[in-house]
C-alpha cells in the first residue's frame, strides 16, 4: 500500500488540527529545524508533540512553517 505526505500550512493549522489526531508528525518550524514525533494535543494556539525519547515540545502556531504526516492512499 501507498504513502502520500501531506502538508497543513501555517495559515490553514487551526481548522486542520483533529486530523493529526493518533499520528505521528513532522514539525517544521519557520527557524529551519524540524521536530518529529507523536501529536499529542492542540490548544490555545499551542501544539504539544511528544518525541521518540518521550520529551514534549511545546510549539507556539506562529513558530511553525507547516505540519507534515503520512496517509495511507488508496493504490
């Protein structure tokens, strides 16, 4: 089965957040560098992501570039 990325941007993250719900994401943030991990929730303008070694980022809305993750696709 197929993977396609998909992209949320910067502007388009507040009404897109209850799809990143149960998957992991990249984070890339307007300063270049790039947080991976597991969404864990989204409030406040704030979304918290938990990394492989269990450390929670706390990343302000205006920090980030855009939100990555993988879907499955149908083909």
């Amino acid at each position: 089965m197929g993977k396609r990325l998909v992209r949320i941007f910067n502007d388009q993250l507040e009404q897109r957040t209850k799809e990143l719900t149960d998957r992991p994401i990249s984070v890339i943030l307007k300063s270049g560098h790039t947080i991976f991990g597991q969404f864990e929730k989204a409030e406040n303008h704030l979304l918290f992501v938990k990394d492989q070694r269990f450390h929670q980022h706390i990343l302000a809305f205006t920090q980030i570039e855009e939100v990555i993750y993988d879907q499955s696709a149908g083909f």
